[in-house]
C-alpha cells in the first residue's frame, strides 16, 4: 500500500467516526442532556423507574406505623396479585379491614363486627406504600436502629408532574441490600415499616366472613 493509499485510508475511516459522532439522533440527544444538566433538573445521581433500586412485588404484605398525619395508626397491607386487603389499627383500637377483589368487582368492608360487601365502581388506586415510578436520588449511608440503611430522595415522575404544580417527593430508607423497605418520610409524616414478606399471601385473607351483607 502507497503511502497515499495509506493517508486516503486514514481519512476515510475518520469521516465515518465523525459522521457517527455528529449524527443528527445523536446530537439532538447530548444536546438534550447537556442543557437539562446545565439547568439543574437532572443530577448524575438520580435513576428512574426501570433503574429504581426497589419495586413492589405482585405479591407481598407489609406492616408499618404511621405519625405526623392525621390519626397514629398501625397499618397491615396485603396483596396477591389483583386481590388486596389493607388492616388498620387505629387509636382507638378498632381493627378496621378493607378487601379488594379486582377480579370481581367487589369491596368488602369489616368494622365493628359487621361485614359489607359491594360492588368496586371505581378504580381502585394502589394501596402500595409508597411509589416506586419517578426519579430516585441516592443521598448516602445511614443507620436506622443499630443497622445500616440506604437513604433516597423519590421525587415524582418528570413525565407525569404537573408543572403547575410543585415537585413533591418523600424520602426512603431502604436496607443495605436494597430489598426491604425501612422508613419513609414525607411533609412531617413519617412511616415506619417493620414487617416485609414478599411472595404469595393465605388465600383465607380475602374471603369474606360469614355474616356478610350485600349491598
């Protein structure tokens, strides 16, 4: 090979690097990312929703207690599937239950002694928690009794907010293997969660009592 042959060589490949470089999809896209970054509205830190560290499972149940909102209560949500049974305990010590049968259509209410069963004509919003879709920013190491913990800021879906509207977001305390959800803070309230059993749930759970009234 020449040594024109050679150069003519070098030139060509480095056209094709080129043109992959400043393609158009590719400028548009870090071009995009350059001025989100520069204005602040993404960190390096954050993750989104397929990259979230922690999902709910299609089934588990989880037990925490809620303060700084409304009444102390101790709350039991479980779920198994589109089947969902959400206990609370509240101050006055009265076991209130509420089961969700998707499948069916129904709502099944417990207070008091007395079981009402009706027909589910809305839909019926998540009971999880707290959200795992929006941006999730990792803010460092902490320790929550006497064990270690993952701090996060979950801010709401960028796609889903309304710009009229303030950004909320809650923080979250995962345990260091990122599988257990540990304590939630958010606008003084505060969850603390202290039992997580993912994985199917007792059938028994969501069937209704005996004595239920229809409605």
């Amino acid at each position: 090979m020449s040594g024109l042959e050679g150069i003519a060589n070098i030139v060509e490949k480095a056209r094709d690097g080129l043109a992959k470089i400043f393609s158009p999809s590719r400028i548009a896209f870090t071009a995009l990312r350059v001025s989100i970054c520069s204005l602040g509205l993404v960190a390096p830190s954050l993750v989104f929703a397929a990259d979230a560290p922690f999902r709910w499972p299609e089934s588990y149940a989880i037990t925490y207690s809620q303060t700084g909102y409304g009444t102390p209560l101790l709350n039991t949500y479980t779920k198994d599937g589109p089947k969902a049974r959400n206990d609370v305990l509240g101050a006055n010590k009265r076991l209130d239950t509420t089961i969700f049968l998707l499948n069916e259509h129904k709502m099944i209410s417990i207070a008091n002694g007395i079981t009402h069963e009706s027909a589910l004509s809305f839909k019926y919003p998540s009971g999880d928690p707290f959200p795992t879709v929006g941006s999730w920013e990792f803010l460092g190491t902490d320790t929550l009794k006497g064990s270690p913990a993952l701090k996060y800021k979950v801010s709401n879906d960028p796609a889903r907010h309304d710009p009229s509207k303030p950004m909320s977001y809650f923080f979250l305390w995962l345990s260091a293997d990122k599988k257990i959800p540990l304590r939630m803070e958010e606008a003084g309230m505060i969850r603390e969660f202290s039992r997580y059993v993912p994985g199917p749930q007792d059938p028994k759970l969501f069937s209704a009592p005996d004595n239920t009234e229809e409605h």
